[in-house]
C-alpha cells in the first residue's frame, strides 16, 4: 500500500522474500521501494521505506553487487529496478555457482592431509567399540533417506527393505539412483511392501529392472538390511506421524541383522512374486 512518501509493505512479504531471497530487512525495504517508484534518489528511497538515510546508501551499494538494482549515471545518482524474473534468474545461478563450488571442496577434501587423519580418528574410536553395541536414532524423513543412500551405496552382497506403500513410492528416485551401480556390483535387493495401488504398481514396474519384490499385506514394518550386517529400522507408522518427526534407529550389529534376514527369508520365500 503506497502512501504519499511513505510505503507501507506488510510484514509476511518482508519475511517471504527475506527466506527467498537472502536479503536482510533494510535491502527488502529499499528493494521494494524501488519496483514500485521504478527509479528513484537514495532519499527518496529512505523515505519511502522508513529506512534510516545514513544505511540507505550501503543498503544499495549491497543490492547493487548482488545484482537486484542498477545505477543510473548522472546527477543526482539514481538507481534503477531490474525486471524480477531476472532477478531471480541471477539468483538461481548465484546459488548453483556456491552449491557447485561446496561440492567441488568435498571432493577435493578427501585428496587432503586433514582428511587422513579424520579417518584415523575414526578408525582409532572404531577399535575402542564393541561393534555389536554399535547404534544411532535419527530424526527427519530428510535425514532417515540420507542414511539410507549411505548405506545403500557400500552394499557389497545383499539389501533388503521391508517398507509401506508410501514408503515404497517414496524411495523410487533413490532405488533408481542407487540400482544400476548395484546391480553391476551383483548386489541383490529384495523389496517386501503392500502392492496394491496403481502407484505402487508402476513403481514397482520401474524398478524390477534393479530389485526382486513380494506383495505383503498383513505385515506393517519399515526396516532396510545391509549385507546380514547393518540395518536401519523406522520406529514409526507413516500413516500416523509428520514426515520431520519420523524416526529411525541404526544398528551396526552382525547378530541382530541376521536374525531379522533369516526370519525375513522364510517369509519372503513363501510369499508370491509381485
């Protein structure tokens, strides 16, 4: 809403585009100002978005190097909006250079002197652990698949997942990812879960290429096992808890994981192909 000289703009869009765009209070005050007077003085802007006239001029000099206004010459100075499709095209590429950049550091970082001896910490607190006492909880569906693509990635023999429905649905892209390297490393995935919808159907038709499945309805559990030696198990129904508060326990256990595999073989080996 735009008063004479003054711009009043509501505090949720202040803090939408704070979140969206990375910006702090005064450069989405002095931004918003300036799209709605498409061009405009430095005090102008500060009055229009209340924004003290001794931080306007930093507050541009910022939104200018990120790219969200320009700089009209002449005299007096005047800055200039940017289309907002532009802007958040600069934004996106921004965001992909430092997120390319991260990535292009972690890999680098195994290649380092620091990285060896973070092993060797690991491998020195390792040795002081009973590993059959070896376990983890984790909580968030987000941090519950991170786990899981771990542990999928260095499978050596065999996987197995006993998952739900949705669950199943769920983990498509990441069986997908992860199923083409194990399948040329000979790694056998068996998938038990309710299939019963067409969703279910399709996903299990997308992945037959990479996994065995068996349909089963009257058993409800979430639970993943990694080579008779590591599992991960859901404590929770999905049906009935938010996807941030959905939980898992890790367990590094030989005995534990083999004595749910040999009970999931009986199974597994009297229920019909899906």
């Amino acid at each position: 809403m735009l008063g004479k000289n003054k711009m009043i703009v509501k505090d949720e869009f202040i803090k939408k585009l704070r979140a969206a765009f990375d910006l702090n209070i005064y450069e989405v005050k002095i931004w918003t100002a300036l799209l709605s007077k498409g061009i405009a003085t430095a005090g102008e802007l500060s009055d229009m978005s209340n924004v003290p006239r001794s931080r306007s001029y930093d507050v541009l000099e910022s939104l200018e190097k990120k790219g969200f206004i320009m700089v009209k010459l002449g005299k007096p100075i005047k800055y200039m909006a940017i289309k907002p499709e532009n802007i958040v095209k600069r934004v996106k590429d921004r965001i992909k250079e430092k997120v390319d950049e991260r990535i292009k550091n972690l890999e680098n970082v195994r290649t380092t002197e620091a990285y060896g001896e973070l092993q060797t910490l690991y491998t020195q607190g390792i040795e002081n652990i009973d590993v059959n006492e070896l376990s983890g909880a984790m909580r968030g569906r987000t941090n519950i698949h991170s786990q899981l693509s771990a542990m999928l990635n260095k499978a050596k023999d065999s996987i197995i997942i006993m998952t739900t429905e949705k669950g199943l649905v769920r983990k498509k892209d990441l069986l997908l990812s992860a199923g083409k390297k194990l399948k040329a490393r000979k790694v056998r995935i068996r998938i038990a879960a309710p299939i019963s919808s067409e969703t279910a159907r399709r996903v299990a038709e997308d992945l037959k290429n990479v996994a065995e499945f068996r349909s089963v309805d009257k058993i409800n559990a979430r639970f993943c096992l990694i080579d008779g030696k590591e599992m991960l198990f859901m404590v929770l129904d999905d049906n009935k808890v938010h996807e941030s508060y959905d939980t898992a326990i890790w367990v590094d256990s030989p005995f534990f994981t083999s004595a749910l595999e040999n009970m999931f073989n009986l199974s597994w080996n009297s229920t019909k192909k899906a």
